[in-house]
C-alpha cells in the first residue's frame, strides 16, 4: 500500500515531512541538488549571522574611512562596494542561485539576537526569491543582571522586528530553557511566528588543558536527543493557533532512525529536520528516513501521513499524565538498571 506523506509546513505544500536542517551541508548547490533527488521535501539553508552582518557593515565603515582626509589622484582611489562582497551579499545570492535550480521549498535562516540594523537582511533573502524564513535565535543569558523576563522579551522584540519586514511565513527556531516554555512558545506566535522549530542545541564549549584555553566543541546529536523536543511538541500540538490557522511545529535534533521521523509524527510535528545524521551516513540517509516511515505507517494501516500526526500527542494521549510529572515518579521508581 502507498501511503500518501504530504504534508503542509508554513503554508507550504511539502511532498513529504522530511526537511533538511541548517547546516553546513547546504552551502553546497551540488549538495543541495542530491538532497532534492535523494527525496527531501524542502532545505533549510545555513544560517547568516548578526555577527557576519554587522562585521561587513564595519569593515565598510573603516574601508571608507580610511585616508578621507586625504586627496585621491585617482578615481579609483576610493574602493568599490561590490569588493567587499564578505559574506551576507554571497549568502542572499546563494539563496537565488538555490531558489532558481530546486524544484523544493527553499527556507532562508537568520541567526541573530537583537533587533538592529541586520534585520533589514530579511527582506533581501525574501526578494531574493525564499519561500520562508526561519529565525534562529541562539542565546545565552550569560548577564547576571538580566531578569528572565527581560530575557523573553528580547525574543520576542526580535521576532516582532524581523515579521515586521516580510511577509513570507516566518519560523522561530528556539532553545528549550525556558521556565514556562508552552507560554514562551504562545507568546512567540502572538508576536508574528508563524512556526516554531524545536529545540536549538546549545553548544558547550571545551577546555584545552595543554593551552589553558576555552575552544568551541561541537557533538552531533544522537537519537537520544530526540525526547525532549518530542515532549514539548506532543504538549503543544493543537494548542497554538496564530488567528488563522494552527501554527507549524517541526521538531528538530535526534532523528537518526525511522522510528524516530515516526515519533515525530506521532507527537505533532508537521515536519522533522535532519542534519547530524546526514553527516554520520550521508545524504542517501533521507531515502531510508523517508521509506522507513512509509513501511511503519503502512504496516500500521495509516494511508496518510496527516492521518497519524498527533495520535500520541497529549491532546490525544490516553494517559496525558505520561508528559508530566507523573511520569517522572513512575520512571524512577520502576528503573532497576543492571547488576553491579
């Protein structure tokens, strides 16, 4: 039996719930043109950040600043912008190129943190032909003076700024510390996002002990991961709506396995985005994410996709205790472990 997998994510028609996440793998069009053969629905491209953005701005600055007091013999003295194409130009471009060569949905990602002055990229990205944007905030609180509500409230300023600048859908790609995340993620909506993308993983960074230094360190995920943004996408499926329609919940970090793009499913994701496991297995990994859920939801006699989206969200759940406290009890007293 084939099971129909479209799907809907941001208002876009998507052929099945299989999106690739923002990663490195993406600043590739060969790349991206395999990803599209090997079967994803839609590309989240790499992120831009705020810092690539505001670092071309000052490098323009100083470029131009530089020797004005001084007189010029030639025309040529002064330099010319399209020289100092460093990264955000190239990344609108690539965004284009990738718009004109796939048949899919392409999702232009900004990375940033405060409204300023490189919200403005927003707009660029969506003229330069983005079928959406995800805005992805990474964010440590690191301020001992910074209240948590002030915290929140910069999400939500951002996310006000950047909808405020395109009218293409808009996903907000989050982290999950937040003391109340189901009424962050509502607040969220009320400010302009059209979709949330659940979880952000926050990078830890490393000691070197040879050079007494702090150096970036990066794991990639493993389907273990997948249970915390699973529990939060089971509690708020069905339960945010932006006015017009249910808002967009894709889950992200730990689907490495069919069962856990199932999972997804079962939860209430619209859709799951791989990376990591892209990098482990390569990009033919999407071919056997994508037939692993249809021979699951086949055998369990689903015909749709949409058909099986939510069965164990909490709305649906026959024990909705089981996503809250309850079921911490009743994990710990039941675990045993093995012998020592």
């Amino acid at each position: 039996m084939t099971v129909d997998l479209a799907t809907t994510y941001l208002g876009l028609a998507l052929k099945n719930p299989l999106v690739v996440a923002a990663c490195s793998l993406t600043d590739h069009l060969e790349k991206l043109l395999q990803m599209q053969e090997a079967g994803a629905s839609a590309i989240v491209m790499h992120s831009l950040f705020e810092e690539q953005i505001e670092h071309e701005a000052n490098e323009l600055q100083r470029v131009y600043e530089q020797g004005a007091d001084s007189f010029a013999e030639a025309l040529t003295y002064f330099p010319q912008l399209e020289e100092y194409r460093l990264g955000p130009q190239a990344y609108v471009d690539h965004v284009a190129r990738a718009k004109r060569e796939l048949r899919i949905p392409v999702i232009a990602s900004l990375n940033g943190v405060t409204p300023g002055g490189w919200v403005r990229y927003a707009k660029m990205l969506q003229d330069a032909g983005a079928d959406a944007l995800e805005l992805n905030i990474y964010y440590i609180a690191a301020d001992l003076n910074q209240t948590s509500a002030q915290v929140e409230q910069q999400y939500l300023d951002l996310v006000s700024a950047v909808k405020k600048s395109v009218s293409i859908p808009l996903a907000v790609k989050i982290g999950p510390f937040f003391s109340s995340p189901g009424y962050m993620a509502r607040r969220l909506v009320e400010a302009g996002a059209d979709g949330l993308v659940l979880f952000n993983r926050f990078l830890q960074p490393d000691f070197d002990l040879e050079e007494l230094q702090v150096v970036p360190h990066l794991e990639l995920s493993t389907s273990a991961e997948l249970l915390l943004p699973l529990r939060w996408i089971a509690i708020l499926y069905g339960r945010l709506n932006n006015g017009r329609s249910n808002v967009s919940l894709a889950l992200t970090s730990g689907i490495h396995r069919p069962v856990d793009l199932v999972k997804a499913i079962l939860a209430g994701a619209d859709v799951g985005m791989v990376a990591s496991v892209l990098y482990r297995e390569g990009i033919s990994a999407i071919g056997a994410l994508l037939h692993g859920l249809q021979t699951w939801l086949a055998e369990h006699g689903y015909q749709a996709v949409d058909e099986a989206r939510g069965a164990l969200s909490q709305a649906k759940c026959p024990n909705p205790a089981a996503f809250e406290r309850g079921n911490y009890m009743r994990a710990l007293t039941s675990f045993t472990g093995r012998a020592i």
